[in-house]
C-alpha cells in the first residue's frame, strides 16, 4: 500500500494552531468519518461523467476542499451524498444500496 505524504501550508498551520477543544474533537470525527466513508466507497462502482459547472461555481468547491485537505471531486460527491439523504427519496436509495 502506498503511502502519502501530506504537506502543510503555513496558512494551514497557523489556523489549526488557532482552534479551540471541541473545534479539534469536530475535525477529527469529520476526518474519522470521511475516512470511513472512503473505505465503505473504495469498493463501489464508479463511472466517469462529463459535466459543464459555471468556473466561479468549481473555483469555490476547489478553495472549500482545499481548506478540507480533500480534493475537490470528493467534497462535491460528498455534498451530492449528503443532499440525497436529506430527501426521504433519497434516504430509501442509499437505504436499499448499503443493504446490498
């Protein structure tokens, strides 16, 4: 398995040493669960699709992510998953896909 090597900005840096208790106990259970939504996600299916996104609309998921430490394409399937499961549709579909 390779492993990656994460470099810290200075900006980064200088923020997080800024954070409080529970800011810190918040980052780690998000980190925790993106983590683990990775390793569930690992063995899905994907499929490549093309889609034309206005530029200043990409240029904020990219600086979002960035200050995530995720890439991009992973905040928007994130946000697209977490839409999903605030519409009652949608939390039946992801019901019935995590059973499978």
């Amino acid at each position: 398995m390779k492993k990656t090597v994460q470099y810290l900005t200075p900006e980064y840096l200088e923020r997080a040493s800024k954070m409080s208790t529970v800011e810190i106990v918040q980052f780690l259970e998000d980190f925790r669960k993106l983590h683990a939504e990775a390793e569930t996600n690992r063995n899905a299916k994907s499929r490549l699709i093309s889609i034309k996104i206005p530029e200043n609309l990409l240029n904020t998921f990219k600086t979002a992510a960035e200050l995530e430490g995720i890439k991009y394409q992973t905040l928007i399937k994130k946000i697209m998953r977490d839409w999903l499961s605030s519409q009652s549709i949608g939390k039946q579909n992801l019901a019935k896909r995590n059973e499978n």
